[in-house]
C-alpha cells in the first residue's frame, strides 16, 4: 500500500492524491501539519531531511519528494504526461514555472491570509505575493484565452499542477474574475472524470 504524509488543506499535498487516484493506485493517508511540528520529528526527518510535506512511501518503503516529481512519477506511461520529445518538455516547463513563479505567491499569500489570520509582520511580503501572483495569472490568462489547456497534449499533469493553487486562489485574495481565460479553465479542469477539489478531503476511499 501506498502512503501518502501530507495535509489536507496543502495544494502541493493535494497533487500527489489526485494523480493517485487519476492513475488508480490505493493509498493511506497520514495527516501531517507542519504548522504543528509533524515534519520535525526524528522519524520524518529520517524520511525527508527538508522536512517538507508531501511525502510518498512506496510499498517497498521507496520514498519520494516533491510534488511535481511525484506527479510525474505516477502519470509516467499515461495520457497524463506526453512521451519524451518536445510536448513533455512544454509540460515540464509549467511544472518549474509553478514551483518558481506561481506556488511561492499564490499559495503563500493563501496561507498567511486565511491560515494564519494575516501576521502584521508579514505585511511587505502580502503586498509582494498579491504583485507577483497576479503576475502569474497573467501569465497563465495569456495561454487560457485562447487554449483549453496549458499545453497542446491536452490535459495533463501541468494543468494538475497549476490546478492545485489556482483553484483556490480566492483564499489568497486573489479575484478570478480579472482572468477570464483562467477561470474558464479552471471550470474544465474540475469538470474532468476522478477529480476532487481541495474543498473536499484528499482521502481516497480506502
């Protein structure tokens, strides 16, 4: 069985239980909130020295990090993630953008607004995440306006992985309404078969 250590309300946690389940694999969940400590402990470190959620154990105690490369690692050989050559490199290009560009703002102006009840100290660094996220919805708007999906292959894990944060950027004050062509696709993306939102718990069923 496959384990899965994350939190439920963490967008990046949220990819490695979806591509699960979109690629039929059973796991466990173990909830593991950073906020609390759990990923300081000796035996977390011992599986993760970054102590960084979410972590994946394989069956045969494989672990793996990060949560874009554990996206990739379960769509490989699925409609998810195009065959090497240039449709797969348009898809990993999204996924270091998100990571670089678009996760350190949207999804921490998120945290430090509806998680943490906006810290007076943190001030400079909201008004930084609220220019660089939307930035970063521009970005994504300029391709949605006129494309279904973030790349020509159709839905793949790029979109699952923009998807993560995006979908609840309004807990960032972000307004999807200024971007049309994003909104849109957020629509598409959640209409798709198997998936769950981060409004519901990233259990699977067993």
């Amino acid at each position: 069985m496959i384990t899965i250590y994350g939190m439920a309300v963490s967008g990046n946690c949220w990819k490695a239980s979806q591509i699960l389940r979109l690629t039929g694999h059973d796991f466990t969940w173990v909830e593991t909130d950073p906020n609390h400590g759990d990923t300081r402990s000796p035996a977390f470190l011992a599986m993760n020295p970054q102590g960084e959620v979410p972590v994946v154990v394989l069956g045969d105690g494989t672990v793996l990090t990060q949560s874009n490369a554990i996206l990739a690692h379960f769509a490989e050989g699925t409609a998810w993630l195009p065959a090497p050559g240039l449709a797969r490199t348009r898809v990993m290009q999204w996924l270091f953008w998100e990571q670089y560009s678009h996760e350190p703002y949207i999804a921490v102006a998120r945290n430090l607004i509806t998680y943490r009840g906006r810290p007076a100290d943190q001030a400079a660094r909201l008004l930084q995440c609220a220019e660089r996220g939307a930035k970063a919805l521009g970005v994504m708007e300029q391709r949605l306006q006129a494309h279904d999906w973030l790349t020509d292959a159709g839905p793949t894990i790029a979109d699952l992985a923009l998807f993560a944060y995006t979908h609840v950027a309004d807990e960032g004050e972000f307004d999807l309404k200024l971007f049309p062509g994003v909104a849109a696709w957020v629509s598409r993306v959640t209409a798709l078969p198997g998936m769950v939102t981060l409004l519901h718990p990233p259990r699977n069923q067993h």
